[in-house]
C-alpha cells in the first residue's frame, strides 16, 4: 500500500469516483428540495392536475427525433438493447413520455387531460458548469385542449407557482408563439421540410440571444461562434439580409420597460403581418394577452416577448419561458439575470405521432435545480428553513444486555420520536461522537446500576454542548454532567418530549 492510500484509506486500484454529470445530495439538500416541490405540486393540484408518474426507460423510438442533442453518440440519449434486440432509451424529458401514456391510455383519460410529473431525466451530453447529464424536471401538461386558453392558463400557473414560491416580483413569464417563428423565418426563404434542418439552427441560435446578445447570435446566425474556449459552433449560414430580418424580431422583444401587452402586439402585427403563418400566431398571442389581462395578471407578470424561441423542435404554437430578474454574479465576475428557469408551449404533432387523429397539448417543465438555486440565492424559507433534528441515540454499554437497549429504542419509536440504537462496535466516547455528528438532541445512557433501578440517563446534547464551552477542565465537565439527568423508564418518552419542546417548538 502506497502512503497516500494508508493516509486516505484508498483500497489500491478501484477507485471511488462520480461519473462525470452526476452528483449525490444528502439530506439536508433532499429535505429542503422537498419543501420546493411540495409547494409545486400542491400549486398544481389547486389547478386540477393530477399526478402521473412514467417509467425512466422508454422505447427509443416512442422518443422519436425530437432529440435535444444531434451531435453527440446515441443523438443525445444513453441508449441500450434489450434481450429481444429492442432498443431502449432513458428518457430525456417528461415531455415524450407523456405522449406515448396519452396515445396508450386514449379512451381511458378524461380530455382534456390535465397532469404533472416529476422525476429525474437524462441527458447523453457534454456535462460542464451548471450542466448535469441528470437532473429532474417538474412538468405540467393539459393534452386534448385546442384552445390557446390552456397556454394562458399555463403561463398563469407558471406565474402563481413562483409567487407561491415567495419570488413575487423577481420573475416574469414572457410568451411568444412559434407560428410567428415560422412565418418570419418563411420570409427569408427558410419554409419547407427542405430548410428544416437549417430552420432549426436558425431557432437554435435565436435561443442564445439572452446568452450571447445581437452579435453572438448574428455570428450563429451566419458562419459560426467560436467561444472562449476556442469550441467552434458551426452557424445556420444566413447571409446578412436574412440575418438582419431575424434580429428585428428579438430586438422587437428586448425592451425592459414591458410595453402596454395590446399595443406590442398591434406592433408585431404591422411588422410581421404580411405572412399569413405569422398573422395566426399573433393573433393566438392576442387572446393570450386579453385572458390573462381578464385574469388580473399585469404585464409585469405575463407580457408578449418575441425574444422567446424554445430549442426543440416539436413546438408548434405559443412557447413561453419563466425568466427570473434579479441580478447575480456568473463565473467571470460580470452581474447577470438569473435566468430562465422553466418553460414549454404548445406541441399539436407530439402524441399525433401514435394515432391517425391530431390530439392538441400544450405544458411547461420547471429545470428543478436551477429554480432550487435560486430560492437559496433569495433566502427562501422554504430551503433555509432549520434542518429536522437528528434522530435520539440509546448507547450500548453492555453488549450482552443488547435486548434490553432495543426495547428502549422501541418504546421511543411507538411514541412518535425518531430513535435508533447504536449498532457500531466503539465504546461510550466514540458513541457520544456519533450521536454529535448525526445531529442528535439526545442520547439515552443506561448502564448496569441504571437498569437495576429501572431508570435511565437523559442527556440533552444541544444544552450539554453549550454549557461544555463555559466550562474550562475535563474534571470539572465530568463532575458537574451538564445537561444530563436520571429519570424512571416510565418517564422516559415524556422527559424527552420536554427536551425537544425546548430546541424544536413543532417537536413537542
């Protein structure tokens, strides 16, 4: 063994080691994401979603090819085969899956069918900074709806999720709609299932415009992007004409002063109007803005937004993003949005792709980290809030007396306490430590004069560890036991509910 393995406690050869796009949470961070995603769901419910939940594996080809990553092995999935030489696919988004349980289950759901789901989705990418190859997503989705009312009452849950939240104020939802998209793009020449692909990269770039501003998307938009790290991203190869039509529509979107909704899309219409495709989807953004306005949701919570374009390809109608507003500082120092952290729109073609007949849906995600690191950048209570009390510890002095410290731990358990026995093979010393770092309120001590008068040693280690820093010798701690006391057995379970009353007031 080489001395670096004898100071870690490294066993030569394996080695233990994350994959590269993967992280563990402990619980602290599961408990306070916990909080985060009870309040989603609970939002949801108070709109009438109702829960579903998929499996992580689906059928490579129910994914079909809306893809979010072309470039990589297995177009972005990890994929595998199956004994009958099926290919299987984890699954990259809530989104595809949802369509396959739809197409399925047609004459069994109510349509309108309104549902969530959450769980964890993978990502066959090039993991970096703040981008994982898993991670979970929050969905909501309203399927057999035709109506753009469902995209408005979408970007209305979306805005009632985030003030629930308690980020009232420090968001906005802004919507577009893909049809405008289309018939802009349509202007310049790029119509047809001939410029599809290139049509896509055009969006694609249109995507990075709050990343890269007008002249990293006009790059993307022409020859190509090379970033700073010398990566070249190859461009859509408009030439400067095309190019300059596409950036009049972002920058048709880019004012901060949120423009009275109507009159922005009177604006849209004058500018864009002559397509027919484009008329349509300002139109549909029309009514958008007239039910959310009947709602009572100002502008500075849901406004019209050209600047939004949404990267995947199977949208088909309104798209909208919930982008946070407050500033913080990104990795080079420079202050910033936050950012989006959740958005979705209106996909027609997605669950048709298993029927004959067209089947309407639109939805949104929410990137769950993302909207989690910011409730810790805003303090949030929900995930700032006091971590649970560790559970209470019953030593073991006495091995042989096994029996007799488990129907300790019992008789705290049937009374609604956390508790457990120490199960390690140290002694008093080193079970105090456990005890300390598995964040206990308290230990149960019981050694053999105790048990033959039937009573046990309560220690109250949040108030011991607190009168140890006032008391100056190891003697003196040992004489005066601060914080510890005997008590009958009977009286266990009710001295220790007055222990946790004083620390934890919902401990009681």
């Amino acid at each position: 063994m080489s001395k670096a393995d004898s100071n870690t406690g490294e066993k030569p050869g394996l080695k233990a080691r994350l994959p590269r796009g993967f992280v563990d949470r402990r619980a602290a961070e599961i408990a306070a994401q916990g909080r985060m995603l009870e309040t989603i769901r609970a939002t949801f419910e108070l709109y009438g979603f109702e829960a579903l939940e998929t499996p992580f594996v689906e059928y490579t080809e129910a994914l079909g090819k809306f893809l979010p990553d072309l470039d990589r092995p297995n177009e972005g999935v990890f994929s595998f085969q199956d004994d009958d030489e099926a290919w299987l696919s984890l699954r990259y988004d809530l989104t595809a899956p949802l369509a396959r349980h739809v197409a399925e289950n047609f004459d069994a759901i109510p349509k309108p069918y309104r549902s969530f789901r959450n769980g964890f989705v993978f990502r066959n990418e090039k993991p970096g900074p703040g981008r994982f190859r898993q991670f979970m997503q929050f969905d909501a989705d309203i399927v057999g709806a035709p109506s753009v009312a469902a995209d408005a009452e979408a970007c209305m849950l979306m805005a009632d999720t985030l003030d629930r939240l308690g980020l009232a104020g420090r968001y906005v939802i802004k919507v577009n709609n893909r049809k405008v998209l289309d018939g802009v793009l349509a202007t310049i020449g790029l119509a047809g299932d001939a410029q599809a692909g290139q049509r896509l990269t055009v969006l694609r770039a249109m995507d990075k415009f709050d990343k890269f501003g007008t002249e990293g998307v006009r790059l993307l938009l022409g020859p190509g992007r090379k970033d700073e790290s010398g990566d070249f991203t190859k461009g859509a190869g408009l030439d400067s004409g095309q190019a300059d039509k596409v950036i009049a529509l972002l920058l048709g979107g880019g004012s901060e002063a949120a423009p009275e909704r109507f009159a922005f899309v009177d604006a849209l219409l004058s500018a864009f109007g002559e397509n027919e495709t484009a008329r349509a989807g300002i139109e549909e953004l029309r009514t958008i803005a007239t039910l959310v306005d009947a709602a009572g949701y100002g502008v500075d919570r849901i406004r019209v937004d050209p600047s939004v374009v949404r990267g995947l390809e199977y949208y088909t109608g309104p798209v909208y993003e919930a982008e946070l507003t407050f500033p913080v500082v990104n990795e080079d120092g420079q202050t910033v949005r936050f950012g989006s952290v959740a958005g979705g729109g209106r996909y027609d073609g997605l669950v048709g792709r298993f029927r004959s007949e067209p089947v309407p849906a639109t939805g949104f995600s929410i990137g769950v980290s993302r909207l989690f690191s910011a409730l810790q950048l805003t303090g949030s209570p929900l995930v700032e809030a006091a971590a649970k009390p560790g559970p209470v510890v019953v030593l073991v002095l006495d091995r042989d007396e096994i029996a007799a410290y488990q129907r300790l731990v019992a008789t705290l358990r049937q009374a609604g306490i956390r508790a457990e026995l120490y199960l390690g093979g140290a002694g008093m010393k080193a079970q105090m430590k456990y005890a300390d770092r598995r964040g206990s309120p308290v230990a149960i001590i019981q050694g053999s004069n105790e048990r033959a008068a039937g009573e046990v040693q309560v220690k109250d280690l949040i108030a011991g560890a607190e009168a140890a820093r006032n008391i100056a010798s190891n003697a003196e701690w040992k004489a005066a036991r601060p914080a510890q006391f005997s008590c009958p057995e009977a009286e266990m379970v009710a001295r220790v509910r007055e222990v946790l009353a004083q620390h934890f007031s919902d401990e009681a």
